[in-house]
C-alpha cells in the first residue's frame, strides 16, 4: 500500500472475510485472486491502488483500482468500470473474465506485451462492493451511485428515474443536496481524474445491465439534448467500430435518447475533463439488455437478481464471448488514435455533420 491510499479501518479476521466473500461477494474473491495473480507474474506491469474502504455487515470491503501496461503519464488510456450499481452483478463478471482472459495471454501472447508498452488499462470492476454484497442497486447508504453527482440535468430529466431527492426508500435516490458525494463515487472520480485527465486519449467503458432487449453503448450527455464538444471523435469512432465489425448488434447513441438524468457521473467527470480541450476524453456506458434474458427464461422475473443478470451459466458464458469483441475493440482503438481520429478542421466537420445527422437531428 502506498502513502496516497486510505488506511484500512481495522484489522479482519481472514477466515470470516473469506467466508463472507464466498457467501455474497465472490466477485471480489475472485478479484483480488487476480489482483494477486498479476502482481506475482507481471510487477513491472501492473499497479495496485486501494481507492477506499467500505464498511458492510461488519467486514471491510476495499475498491481497488489496477492498473496494467504503460505508466507514461502520456500513455493513451483505457479504463474499465463495473459495479456501479451492486444488483448489476454481470458487468462486473464480465471485466472479470476479461482480466483473467489477458493475465492468461501475457504468458505467451507477445502482441499483448507490445499493446500494453503503448497503452494503460485501468480496471476498477467493483466499485460498490457493498451494494453487491448487499444485492442492491445503491450503496449500503441508499444512494444510487449514478445519481449522486453534484451536477442537475439542463433539460426535464425522467421523472423519478432521473433522478430524486424525496427519500432514500425510494430508486435512483440522489443523496441530500447539501451532502458531499458518497465515498465510493468521490473515489471513482478522483482516479478517473488522476489517470485520465492528463492522457492525450482516454477511453472509458462502465458496464451496467437492465434496460430493454438490446444491448447498448451510451455516450454523454444522459442530462441533456445538446451535442457533446467531442460529437465529431465519438461519430469518428462509431464509423471505426461500424466498418470493422459491420454484423455487431449494438445501438449507439446518447444516453438522452433513453431517459435524461440529474447527477450522471460520465457528465460531471466530462465537463471537467473540457478544461483541457486539447485532451479527449471520451466516456462510454454499456447497458447489457436484461429483458432479453428475462424473455428466453421467464422464471428470472421471480428474482430481483435475475431482472439483471442472466441466472444460467451458458448464457452468462455467452455474455462473456459477446461482449469480448467491444472490448478487444476499445483496446485496439486506443493503442492507434492517432491513424483514426479526425484532426483537420474539415475531417472534424465532416464527422461533426454526421453526428448531428445520426443523434440530434
């Protein structure tokens, strides 16, 4: 642990801990297997911070942030986020699987080795460990994570949806107006900030789950209709992905187009990163489609967990190899920004028209 991570808030007994990840957090015992994997097998790659602490039924949840490849403050970024909202276990699982896929290749896949001297990915698969534990939506405080921005929607967020401030008894609570972020949100924020913001590219995917029978890649604004300053760079990477994977079934759009919410955090940490407009910093949601598991089994409705999460392993497996293309995508975008993303004033006009075209017309 360095000198920059919070101190743990006191010391556990191992053999209860473990037995309490088995029994409702397996996510995070097989996290910290693999956090302790790529430390032994790859030091001078990898990185470990302990962001915060969390307390939960009398344990000690850590949020980690990993980190593997380039430690080039100059180095393109990507980072991959899950767990935001702890019922949504399959994001988590599939950041998981993705980690254990590229510690398994290092071993013998050099072309990794070479991706990761260009490039940082930055994993932080769990981010509210208690809400998980807890088979919430919100952390152990009622706050739904994605709402708690100090930022308001500028146009007429989705009621309730988007956002309240009515009582934590009730979803998609924002948290008191006059109280600072939760602990697991400030945390998020600030490593997005400390290893994002000073990239010249920075690429973001936050997994959730649970919204129609389509998957889907949001990008900002979720609080507002306007077009983002960076509407040219996403269109220039749509038309990428688009072009080199024509059959994927993903829609891409704003997060508006679906329902507009106070607090999203993609919207504050954006409009903070347009401080330096020279760096782009491009922020993307995928919302895997839950209904679609619910319509091939029924029997999920019976569970809250399985409105979220597919509840058979071949296809929670399936999950996993579908989503594998977007993510082996975003690391290959990353490593060549600059061979694809538009530059002169006439490339980004071009890719600006067609995005107004596609999203806000």
């Amino acid at each position: 642990m360095n000198d920059a991570e919070p101190e743990p808030l006191r010391t556990e007994n191992p053999e209860q801990r473990q037995l309490f990840l088995h029994r409702h957090l397996p996510e995070l015992q097989q996290l910290e297997q693999l956090i302790a994997q790529a430390r032994s097998e790859y030091p001078q790659q990898s990185q470990l911070r302990r962001l915060a602490y969390i307390n939960c039924r009398s344990q000690i949840l850590p949020i980690y942030a990993l980190t593997l490849g380039s430690f080039d403050p100059q180095a393109p970024v990507v980072a991959f986020v899950g767990g935001i909202h702890g019922v949504e276990r399959i994001g988590t699982r599939v950041l998981l699987a993705f980690l254990s896929s590229l510690l398994n290749r290092l071993s013998w896949d050099q072309s990794l080795h070479q991706q990761l001297r260009q490039i940082r990915l930055l994993f932080l698969p769990l981010i509210n460990p208690a809400g998980m534990a807890l088979k919430l939506r919100s952390n152990a405080e009622r706050v739904d994570l994605m709402r708690n921005a100090p930022v308001n929607a500028t146009h007429k967020a989705t009621w309730l949806i988007g956002g309240q401030r009515f009582s934590p008894r009730l979803p998609w609570y924002r948290g008191h107006s006059d109280s600072p972020m939760q602990t697991e949100a400030r945390a998020l924020c600030d490593c997005i900030r400390q290893h994002l913001f000073d990239s010249p590219f920075s690429l973001v995917l936050d997994c959730h789950s649970g919204f129609g029978l389509r998957d889907r890649i949001w990008f900002p604004l979720a609080g507002s209709r306007d077009p983002i300053h960076h509407s040219a760079e996403i269109a220039a990477l749509v038309h990428l992905f688009e072009r080199s994977y024509p059959h994927h079934n993903y829609i891409v759009e704003p997060q508006h187009h679906s329902y507009l919410t106070h607090g999203d955090l993609w919207d504050y940490l954006y409009h903070q990163a347009l401080q330096q407009p020279e760096r782009v910093f491009l922020p993307l949601t995928l919302e895997m489609g839950s209904w679609n598991w619910v319509r091939k089994n029924p029997l999920q409705l019976a569970s809250f967990m399985g409105l979220f999460n597919p509840l058979v392993p071949h296809r929670e497996k399936r999950t996993f190899r579908r989503h594998l293309l977007l993510l082996e995508f975003l690391l290959r975008s990353c490593q060549s920004w600059q061979h694809w993303l538009p530059r002169s004033d006439q490339e980004r006009q071009r890719f600006d028209i067609n995005a107004r075209q596609r999203w806000y017309g």
